[in-house]
C-alpha cells in the first residue's frame, strides 16, 4: 500500500465525513425539514453556488474518461469539450432569477414540484420522477464503479473492498446532511478539482519538455492529434456541432443542475456565481482535457483510456503530490454522486411518496423516509456495481442526453411559453424519452449528428403542437396558474 498516496486521500475522506456531521446538525435544527434537507432553504451565496454547479457538472468523465478519450483523440476531443465552459452560465441566465421567483412564490423545492404546479399534471409528476430514477441510476452507478476503481488502483485493496469503503463514505455525508452537506463539500471538492488541474497540467508540461516539444512529438506520432478532427478524422464539424448541444446549451435540461438555479440566496449571488463558475469550468474542463493530450507524448502506449490520469498523476508526481492530486478526481466523482443522490432520492420521497401515497405525513415520517431512500438507493447502486459494466464514460452521457430529451421543453416552455400547458409537457416528455431510448439502441449518431439531437427536437415539435391543439381544454386552468405565479 502506497501510504503517500493513501494518507492525503484518507484526510479528504475525514472532511468530507466531519462536514456531513456539521450540516446535519443544522438539518435537525431547521424547521423545515423539507426545505432544508432538499434545497439548503435557498441561501446559497455566489461562491458556493459557482463551486457546487461546478462541482456537480463535473464528474468521472471529466476527469477520468475526458482525458481518456482526449489521450486517444487529440486536440479535436479538447476543442469538442471546452464548450462545457459555458455550462453554468447558460443555466443560470436562461433560467436565472425567473425560475427563482416562479420557484419560490409555488414554494417548490425540487424541479418536478415546479412541473407539477405550473401543469397540474399527475403524469407530469410520474414520468419526471420515472425519469429521474432510470437515467440516474445509470448515471450513479457509472459513478460509483470510477470511485472504486480509483481507491482499488491507488490504496492497492481489492475492488469490492475499495466499493464498500466509496459506498460508505457517500452514504453517510448525504444522508445526515442532505442539500447542505452536499453543496459545502462540493465548495471544498469544486477547489480541490481546481488545484489538481492545474498542478497535473503544469507537472504533465514540464515532464513533456515544454509545450513546443509535446508538440513536436505528437505531430511525429500522427499529424492529426494536433487537428480539429481527431486522430481518425472522425470528429466532422456536424458532430462536433451537434455534441455541443448535449453538453452546452442541453444542460439546463438536467434536473440536478437546474435544481441549482433555485436555490441561492439573491441575484448578487447568481452573479456572482456566473463569473466564478465560468472561470473555473473554464480552468478544468480545458486544462484536464489538455492533460489527456499531452500524456501522449509523456507516456505513448497506453491502451486503456481510463488509466491515462490516474498513470500520468503517479508517473510525473511524487507520491504525497499525487494523492493530492488524486483527489480531484475522487471529488468529481463523489459531487456528482452525492448531488444525483440526493435528486433521485428526492423524486421518491418528494415527488411521488408526499404526493400520492402519503400527502399527510408528517415530518418525522418525511426524515425517515428520506433517510431510508437515500440509503436504499445507494446499496441497489452498490449491488449493481458489484460486477462493473464496461464503457463507464459512456454511461454518463447517455444519462445526459436521456434527461435532456425529457426535461429541457417543459422546464423552459413553462417559464417563458404561456401557451404551454399539461398536454404539450406529457406529449412532450413521452416522446422525449421513447425517441431518445429508440435512437440510441437503433439509429445511434444518425445523419452523422449526436443522438440526442433528434429526440431534442421532436420533443419540441410535440410541445408545440399538443399545447396549440389543447387550448380550450385548459384555458380555464392556465389562466389562474399564470395570475398567481407569473
């Protein structure tokens, strides 16, 4: 067991707990429950918000499979991901103080509580929630195999050993803490991302020999990895294009992002919050991506896009360094599961639990069940894991894509389309969801686009056309929504 590795990865392991404990305290001390254990009673500050967006957004793939596929690709992969700079300020100034206002005068503290209110719609509700669950517990379970497959290669146990440990360190933070626990170690993991980019950037160009060698090498190696079209010239302008719209502008389409844009505390704070998180996303997304390019020419030959980061940070770091290091990664991957965690946990307890099989609970009943389900969820996701699927990287996106089809019309249409009513969003999130899952299993990438593309826009088409032909029938009802909320 590597003790320099282990011991800073350990210390971050002990923060994390420790802050779990702290917010927790203030959870049992709130009065109410709901509120704070969801939504940390929307007093986020700019930081905080900018830290826990990032924090969110980036994940596994952005530090593992990213430079992975960036080590494989070349600068082409780099140019495709840095659009993902713009990520938390199109969510926050698309949605912005809009959604704040409408979200707060309807008291909703999860995104389907917004849904449910402005389309008075039960399979509004039930499909949001089904939604959640499926796309993110594919996207969990991606996650918790990273984890545990970072601690098995750098602690040197076993995987199952290194499961459970990644398992329990996860668990226990968000379910004491909830929201709070959650968005105050995404501040603390957000700037542990940050650090560690920019400290394996730096080591990765002077083991490389500077920039312009780095270069040189690559050029030798294959003239394309320094091109806009990858390696194998397969990244074509339509694709790239088209691949923007899943990790750029259909961002603000995913639930455990756009929660986010509830829940802090004032506009100088949302502000506040696009500076920051512009900057930061803009260091990580560009500098780790970079990393995997230039760990080519540092060390040629790996086969396995996921060891790249993990191999460059031991083989251009001394040990304490890149337990530090490492621990950038590792806080990727936990705030992002702690984050969809809590979402798919709120969608059971919130969504469906409060608003069909026991509206009447009381407070004790809504702790225990939040308790249970958090905890629940994550030993199905620990089960699943057990035996780790393949192509991990991918598992994320597709979660990406599977939400925005579903989520991205009725959370945008119901904002700023008046006309837009329960018909178009049903329609909408149905068609969103069997196109996207059709696609995907048939036709992946058809016409040379992303396949969330056509999905996206079939969704859209439907939105418009069941909302236009349903006019009369919910006129009544949309106008007494629109006066009390907008």
């Amino acid at each position: 067991m590597n003790w320099g590795v282990i011991l800073p990865l350990l210390s971050f392991l002990v923060i994390i707990f420790l802050i779990g404990v702290m917010m927790s305290r203030k959870v049992n001390e709130s009065n109410n429950f709901i509120s704070d254990y969801f939504i940390g009673s929307r007093e986020l500050g700019g930081f905080v918000l900018a830290m826990t967006m990032v924090a969110t957004y980036g994940s596994a793939s952005s530090f593992i499979g990213g430079p992975g596929v960036a080590y494989q690709t070349g600068l082409g992969w780099v140019l495709l991901s840095v659009i993902q700079v713009v990520t938390g300020y199109f969510v926050l100034t698309t949605l912005g103080k809009k959604f704040a206002i409408v979200s707060r005068k309807m008291n909703a503290v999860t995104l389907v509580d917004f849904l449910k209110e402005r389309y008075h719609s039960k399979w509004v509700v039930l499909l949001s929630a089904f939604s959640i669950i499926i796309f993110l517990f594919a996207s969990l379970a991606a996650q918790w195999v990273g984890g545990a497959r970072l601690i098995e290669s750098f602690v040197g146990i076993p995987y199952k050993t290194a499961l459970v440990i990644f398992t329990l360190s996860v668990l226990i933070y968000v379910a004491i803490g909830g929201f709070r626990a959650v968005v105050m170690t995404d501040t603390l993991q957000g700037m542990v991302m940050l650090a560690g980019t920019l400290i394996l950037l730096i080591a990765t160009v002077k083991a490389g020999g500077g920039i312009p060698h780095i270069m040189q090498d690559l050029v030798k190696e294959n003239p394309n990895l320094v091109s806009p079209y990858g390696a194998d010239r397969s990244l074509t302008p339509l694709y790239v294009s088209s691949f923007w719209i899943l990790v750029g502008v259909g961002v603000v389409g995913l639930p455990q992002v756009a929660v986010r844009a509830m829940s802090y505390r004032n506009s100088q704070a949302m502000h506040r919050a696009m500076v920051i998180g512009t900057i930061v996303t803009a260091v990580i997304m560009f500098g780790m991506h970079l990393v995997g390019v230039f760990a080519r020419a540092v060390l040629p030959g790996i086969e396995i896009g996921d060891k790249v980061m993990p191999t460059l940070t031991l083989t251009v770091l001394p040990p304490w360094l890149a337990g530090i290091v490492l621990a950038a990664p590792m806080a990727a991957i936990m705030s992002t599961v702690d984050s969809i965690l809590l979402l798919v946990s709120s969608a059971i307890v919130k969504d469906v639990y409060l608003n069909y099989v026991n509206p009447a609970a009381d407070e004790k009943k809504v702790k225990r069940w939040s308790f249970i389900s958090t905890t629940g969820i994550g030993v199905l996701v620990f089960i699943a894991s057990i035996q780790p699927p393949d192509l991990l990287i991918w598992f994320n996106l597709f979660s990406f894509g599977g939400l925005e089809a579903v989520f991205i019309w009725p959370i945008l249409m119901g904002l700023y389309w008046k006309k837009g009513n329960k018909y178009g969003a049903v329609i909408s999130m149905f068609v969103g969801l069997l196109s996207y899952i059709l696609l995907t299993t048939f036709w992946p990438n058809l016409l040379g686009m992303h396949t969330v593309v056509f999905p996206i826009v079939l969704s859209f088409i439907s939105f418009i056309f069941a909302s236009l032909l349903t006019q009369k029938r919910t006129e009544e009802a949309r106008n007494v929504m629109l006066k009390k909320y907008f």
